[in-house]
C-alpha cells in the first residue's frame, strides 16, 4: 500500500468473476492492493483472476473493486473465500454487486447475456458461518431495489438482462448432463462456482446486494453446449464493456 486512503469513501463495491477483469480498464485506479499483501487474504490461482484490490473512480465517484476472487475448489473455506467481502465492507463499502461467469439453464436465456440474480441455491454444502449459532436470515439476500436499478440500467442501454436463479456448485470439474438436469428441476437458471457465500456474508454484514451472472456458456447437455475454461474467458472478456456501462449509469445517476 503505497498512498493514503482515508480519504477514499467508496459508493459501490465490485468483484468480477472470470473473463471480466477487462472492466478495469473503464477505470481511473488510484491504488492496488494485492490480496497476498493482506493478512489472512488468499491468492487467487484461477486464470483471468487479477488477485488485487482496486481503489478507484468511475464517473468521478469512488469505488472498490475486487479484481477477481477466491474459490472454495481452490481448497479454501469459505470462511478463507469471503475474507475479501469483510476487507470491503472495513473499507466502507454499503452496496456491493457481485459479478461471475455463469452457465445458462433456461433455454431463453442465451449465452453472451446478462441475469441478475433474484435468488440463490448453495448446492456447496459450505457456509462462511461455520463454527458457531449463526443464524443469518436469508429470505432476501439479492436487494429488490439495487436489482431494478440494474435492470433500469440495462433497458436505457438496450442489453438483455434477465432475472432469475443462481445455483453454486462446487467444483472444479463442470458439470454431467444429468446433474444440469437436477439442479434445473431445483428451479435454477444459472449454475456456477462462486458468489453465494460472499452473497451470505455481505447480508450477514448489512451490505446492499445485487448479482449479475454472464451466462457464458450453455450447462452441459443442453443444446450447444460447449464446456471450456477459455471460452468462458473470452465471452466474459466481451461483455466487461457492457458491465462497466451498467456500473457507471448507475453511479452517474446517483443510485449507487
């Protein structure tokens, strides 16, 4: 940490999931952190994961970003994994979105879209509360409110954005055919790897939240269904111009 950030008053926290690290280049950074400079911080393994901290402006407001996160199938808890929501929230971060790379369920929503997330499943078996009687309400996670503001933001600028569910899985493998089957009976749209446990800490904590999931790739066994590592790179590489255009319309409009 080389300069002063007291004065630093961020109006939105970000994370940014696979592929879509190209959204810092919509910013003027002022400071990077690296997470391996933190005490208690993980690296981050997983390629298009940056592993930094950036305190930055975006439309002449502060915000933070975490460029790239931590994963639980990198052999972290996921007490380990949400490490990076509690440094935000000190940071003073009160609304966070959190981004990831996601595979499509829902035969509507194709791949190269955006869904902003209404709810969660956390198909993990893992919970950053471990360890004590912590009995955090989940009923509403995802805030209804910072979802419209999303989906505002995304009609004006004329982007698919859906809504539905996102379901966590473990990982590192992609999924068989018949567990996509599964966890769409379950009610899902999306499936990935990441963010509900940082969403359950950011509740926990009192943070404002919002999920937006690059559908990147069909699930497996679905109609066109291509599972590759860079594949989900290169489409999250496509759209970070279009999450930087809804992130800046809603600090320009005064809603973060």
């Amino acid at each position: 940490m080389t300069g002063d950030l007291s004065a630093f008053k961020p109006v939105l926290g970000v994370v940014l999931g696979s592929g879509l690290g190209g959204f810092t280049e919509l910013l003027h950074v002022t400071e990077r952190i690296g997470y391996h400079e933190l005490p208690g911080m993980p690296e981050s393994t997983v390629p298009g994961h940056d592993g930094a901290f950036l305190f930055a402006k975006l439309a002449d407001k502060d915000i933070l970003v975490a460029s790239g996160r931590n994963h639980l199938y990198e052999g972290h808890s996921a007490r380990a994994a949400t490490e990076g929501i509690r440094f935000m929230y000190e940071c003073g971060v009160k609304k966070l979105v959190l981004s990831n790379a996601a595979g499509t369920l829902n035969p509507k929503y194709k791949p190269g879209e955006w869904m902003g997330i209404s709810d969660h499943i956390n198909l993990t078996g893992k919970t950053p509360f471990k360890g004590g009687a912590n009995f955090h309400d989940m009923s509403e996670v995802y805030s209804p409110a910072f979802r419209e503001q999303l989906a505002t933001a995304a009609r004006k600028r004329k982007f698919a954005l859906h809504e539905g569910v996102y379901a966590a899985v473990l990982g590192p493998q992609y999924e068989t055919p018949a567990e996509v089957r599964m966890i769409r009976g379950f009610g899902a749209d999306a499936v990935g790897m990441s963010t509900v446990h940082e969403a359950m800490q950011a509740k926990a904590l009192g943070l404002e939240v919002a999920g937006l999931s690059c559908l990147t790739n069909w699930g497996a066994g679905m109609p066109g269904a291509s599972l590759n590592h860079d594949d989900v790179l290169a489409a999250g590489e496509k759209a970070s111009a279009e999450l930087g255009e809804m992130l800046a319309a809603i600090v320009l409009e005064g809603c973060a």
